[in-house]
C-alpha cells in the first residue's frame, strides 16, 4: 500500500496515477480461474441492460469468469447478448421483476464464487430487500452448518469465510432494513450508491458528502464509493493507512444512464482478482472516472454510452503498469 498522500488527518488521500502505480492490482494469473468469478444477480424483464453492463464491466476489469442471474424470462437473450458469460433465470413476478424465491437454483455459484454482485437491473425495492434476506439468512444457515471450511478462492473475500459482496442501485435501498442482519457479511461488503442512495442509506438529507460517505462505510461496516469518494470503516485491521480517498479524475459525462452499473462491474471484477475492498473501489473509481475523461477528450462531454466506459478499462489498466 503506498504512502498517504493526505495533507492532514481529516483530508482524504488524493487518487492519482502515481499512487495506483505503488498500489498495483494483483499478477493477471496463469487462466481465467485464477482472475476469480463474479456473480450478477439482477436484470428484470424490462431491465436486463443493467446485468449486461456490470457484467460486461466485470470481465474488463479483468475477472476471469461470469455468471449473469436474471429473469427467467430474459436469460436466454443475456445469454446471446454476453456470450462469454454463464446466463442463469430467476424466478419473476408477473411484471417481470426477480424475486428471492429461486436461489437453489444459482445455490452452487453462490458458494463458489469470489464475488456476488447484487443490484444491476433489479426494478421492485421490495423484492430487493426480500432478496436480500434471502442471502443473509442462507449464509447465515450456511455458517451454523460449517467450520468455516470450504473452497479456496483468490479474493480475499474468502479468505473471510465468503463472498465479498458488492450492492448497487435497489439492493441498497432494501440494505437500510436488513441493517441488523448483516453479520454475515462483515468485512466483505461493498456499496456504490449514488448521492441520492446515499441519502437512503442515511435515512437523511446528504449534507457533507466526504463526511456522509464516511458515516455510511462506519454504519454498514463496508466499503463506500460515491461521486468520486471512497471510505472504509474506522479503525479495524485493515492493511490500507487511509480511511478516505477522493477521486482526481472524472468528467460530467459519467452522468449517463447505465453508468452506475458499469462501476459496480468495474469493482466487483477488480475485487474477484483478489485486491482488498479498498483497493478495488479506488482502482475501479478511478478507471471509470477516466475512462469517461477519455471519451469525452474523442467524442465531447455529452453523448457517450455507459457500454463504452467499460471497453477503455484494459487500456487504461495497460497505462498504470499492470
């Protein structure tokens, strides 16, 4: 981890190229097993582009396998759509929204997986929280059943006794009512809301946000990116020197439909290679952010796609030495 570069204690550490030169991503590996797995589940009928995106975001950001669970209805056309990814359907209400009712299905990826990603495409707040419950209460279960032993995965997540678990978009408004069951999950969650989601985790009006994202890592015990902002909990044995990193980087652009999932992708991908939470929400921040600075130094600073964030991900990784 390289040296803090916060002009004092209350200053977040500035994210610049030199500083993710010293914090390089792990070696890419000999095959795409050892690039660890992501887990999507989301994608409703009307909203399958979402999934799509962070998967797509995902496999850029170099993970070396995929897996999209989405509505039954849709996981054909994801399919088609991402052939490089495993398309598995959920069960769906009759307007075509994922409901927590059908895990057994995805059981075997759940427990295998170095990330699950959870939120892209999901369009019922309800139905998010009760998917969430649902695996809470399975690792719960899972964990009263088991040592602890399991398969060896290569995020440190695992190492953890899981997953690492990165929330984005409706399964973060469902998070503020399972707050109290989160235990299982400690250490290994991740959250990208966006300053309106923010506030929702808040169950406030964001006011500071340096400080706001800051209360959200501490409340939920994970790592918080927002707008260019990343905490993680105070305190703890964590390996990183800082506690909050802001963005140098990052262009008006990124406010594009889509976009938000393609950060979650982005992070959930770099934090499968086996980097730490923080080090995947700073790395993964900052590749989006000037990936967008790229298309709008080519196109202008309107009218780029979300889609095409994630295909500058590999250059951009290629400049930073990794």
């Amino acid at each position: 981890m390289p040296v803090s570069t916060r002009n004092d204690s209350n200053s977040p550490t500035l994210v610049t190229p030199s500083l993710l030169r010293e914090w390089p991503l792990p070696a890419p590996g000999e095959d795409k097993y050892s690039r660890g797995s992501v887990l999507v589940i989301g994608g409703a009928r009307a909203t399958p582009g979402a999934a799509l995106l962070a998967g797509t975001a995902a496999l850029r950001a170099g993970a070396g396998k995929l897996t999209l669970a989405v509505a039954e209805s849709v996981a054909a056309q994801v399919a088609v759509a991402l052939p490089e990814c495993g398309a598995m359907g959920l069960p769906e209400t009759a307007e075509g929204s994922v409901t927590g009712e059908g895990l057994d299905r995805i059981a075997s990826y759940l427990d295998r997986v170095d990330v699950i990603l959870v939120g892209p495409g999901l369009d019922d707040p309800d139905l998010a929280e009760e998917l969430l419950r649902v695996l809470l209460e399975r690792e719960a279960h899972s964990r009263s059943g088991d040592s602890g032993s399991g398969d060896s995965n290569s995020g440190e997540g695992s190492a953890r006794g899981g997953p690492a678990v990165v929330l984005d978009a409706y399964a973060l408004g469902g998070l503020v009512k399972v707050a109290g069951q989160l235990g299982p999950w400690k250490g290994r969650l991740i959250l990208t809301p966006n300053p309106k989601e923010a506030a929702v985790l808040l169950e406030r009006e964001v006011d500071d946000l340096a400080a706001d994202v800051a209360e959200i890592a501490d409340k939920f015990q994970a790592v918080v990116s927002c707008q260019g902002l990343i905490a993680r909990p105070s305190g703890g044995d964590e390996v990183e020197e800082s506690e909050l990193w802001q963005m140098t980087t990052g262009y008006g652009g990124l406010g594009t439909s889509g976009s938000g999932d393609v950060l979650a992708g982005a992070i959930a991908g770099l934090r499968a290679r086996g980097t730490t939470g923080p080090q995947a929400a700073c790395w993964g921040t900052h590749l989006h952010a000037a990936a967008a600075d790229r298309l709008a130094s080519r196109m202008g600073p309107l009218g780029f796609l979300a889609r095409e964030l994630a295909d500058e991900l590999p250059a951009l990784m290629l400049e930073l030495n990794t």
